[in-house]
C-alpha cells in the first residue's frame, strides 16, 4: 500500500490519481469524495492516527503545509512509520532546506536530517518555488516582491506528483536527496511577461527592497516578525541562487517539466 499525507493539496492529488493499480491510500483530515483514491480519516496533529495506517511493507508520501507543529510532527510520523517497519518514506522538502534556515527551510532542514537519520529508506524531494502560487500572487495583475532581477525557479506540482509516482512504484533505492527545477528560470518581470502574454492582459512585477516589501507584508495582514523573514527570503532567493536547474524531473519521469506556457494554459482561469 501507498500512503499519501497532504492529499488534498496540489500534489497530493496529482499524485493519487497517477497511482491506480498500486493500491494508494489518501490521508485526509475530512472526508473528501472528490479524490480519486479511497481514502482515511487521520491528522499530524495525532501524528498516532497516521501512524495506525501503516503496515510492513508500505510505502508513505510525507507532504504538508507548515503550521506550528509542523517539525514535530512530521518527525513522529517518521518514528512510527520506522516501528511499522514501512519500506520506504518519499518526502516533500524545499530547495535549500538545511537546519538553521529561514522560515520553511529551517523547519524542511530539521525533518529532514531526522529523516535521513531513522534507518528508513528515503526519497527527499526539494522543489523550486511552486508555479501554483502565482495566481495568489499576481491578484489583480501585479505581484510585489524583494526578488531582484535574477532567474528564479519554478517547477509545476503536477511534476513533483510525477516524480513521487515514479519513486513510490520502482524498486526501493538508496537513500537521496533530489533536487527538483522546472523549466528555465525567468526574472519575476519575465514570469510577469508571460502570464501578460497568456492572460492577454497587462501583468507586472513591482520590486520592492527589503523593508519596503516587509512593511507591504504588514499591510496585507501578516505580523511581524514573519514579514520581514519572508521580505528577507525573498531576497535571498533572488540573488541568482535558485536559477540553476536540474535533470531531475525528466530522468526520473520521461518527461521534460511543464512549460510556463503548458502551466499558463491549463491555469489560467485562476488568474481571472
């Protein structure tokens, strides 16, 4: 059996309906009939509920958004997936998460060094930032942001789900670290560009420093001091350090990653 956690997210879903035929099994916190996968009631906050799901043998797909609790719970239902004897956990992490780290790359960092030391074989998957979250930053036509000019990365989730379907249904290797990218990396002008282009509409990108980005932040709603570690991350992301990219998605799928275009075109009524 697969067991999917964080199924009702965007890769979640993506990846419970490229695994018929390998007996998966949705974690949700609610029913959820829309899946097309069976499915079980269990929740990180009872990390026990998780772990009363597995079996020797199965395989586990580590995915959630960060909350709170997020590091400790993720590190239980490591434990336990450990003592059911599973033979494998593939895990959704952050590029650059190492401990230490700014925000959700710090707490990535942590569960993953716990990962990587509880004897289970392991997948680790650090994606770029995901393209699912611009239509929620490019509300009414225009993103802010502290990025600079510098390519950024930006990989399709829908890849992320091909590459865990990939690793979860082939034979159990080593573990490793792999480190997922999508197409080219573009400016945050460039990404603007395209989705103008899409969308035929005007869309731009306003760059902001720093403490001009954190004190828009504030002015959205998100308290400090949150807003000014995400108007630093921003930067630090934008200084040319997540425009390289990888092999990965297509020596493990087949496929290159999705396009920008591919993304706008399948996305774009959420833009609207």
């Amino acid at each position: 059996m697969i067991v999917i956690t964080g199924a009702t997210g965007n890769i979640g879903r993506a990846l419970a309906a490229r695994l018929h035929g390998h007996d998966p099994l949705a974690v949700v916190r609610r029913p959820a009939d829309d899946l097309q996968s069976r499915y079980a009631i269990a929740d990180f906050d009872r990390p026990e509920t998780i772990g009363d799901l597995l079996s020797p043998g199965d395989r586990l797909f580590l995915n959630s958004g960060i909350w709170p609790g997020f590091v400790a719970a993720h590190r239980a239902v490591i434990d336990l997936a450990a003592k059911a004897g599973v033979a494998q956990i593939v895990a959704v992490s952050v590029r650059g998460a190492a401990p230490g780290r700014r925000l959700a790359m710090g707490l990535h960092g942590l569960v993953d060094a716990h990962l990587e030391e509880s004897g289970v074989p392991y997948a680790i998957l650090r994606p770029s930032g995901f393209m699912q979250t611009l239509p929620r930053d490019f509300r009414d036509g225009t993103m802010y942001g502290a990025y600079g000019s510098a390519g950024v990365n930006y990989i399709d989730t829908r890849d992320i789900a091909d590459v865990a379907a990939a690793l979860l249904t082939a034979p159990v290797g080593p573990g490793r670290v792999y480190e997922l990218t999508g197409p080219p990396s573009l400016s945050h002008d460039g990404i603007a560009a395209e989705i103008g282009k899409a969308l035929g509409r005007k869309a731009r990108y306003v760059n902001l420093s720093v403490p001009e980005m954190a004190a828009h932040l504030v002015r959205q709603g998100i308290p400090q001091p949150f807003a000014g570690e995400l108007a630093a991350l921003q930067a630090e992301t934008g200084d040319g350090s997540w425009e390289a990219t990888t092999t990965v998605v297509a020596e493990l799928t087949g496929h290159a990653p999705r396009s920008w275009q591919e993304f706008l075109t399948d996305h774009r009524h959420l833009f609207a």
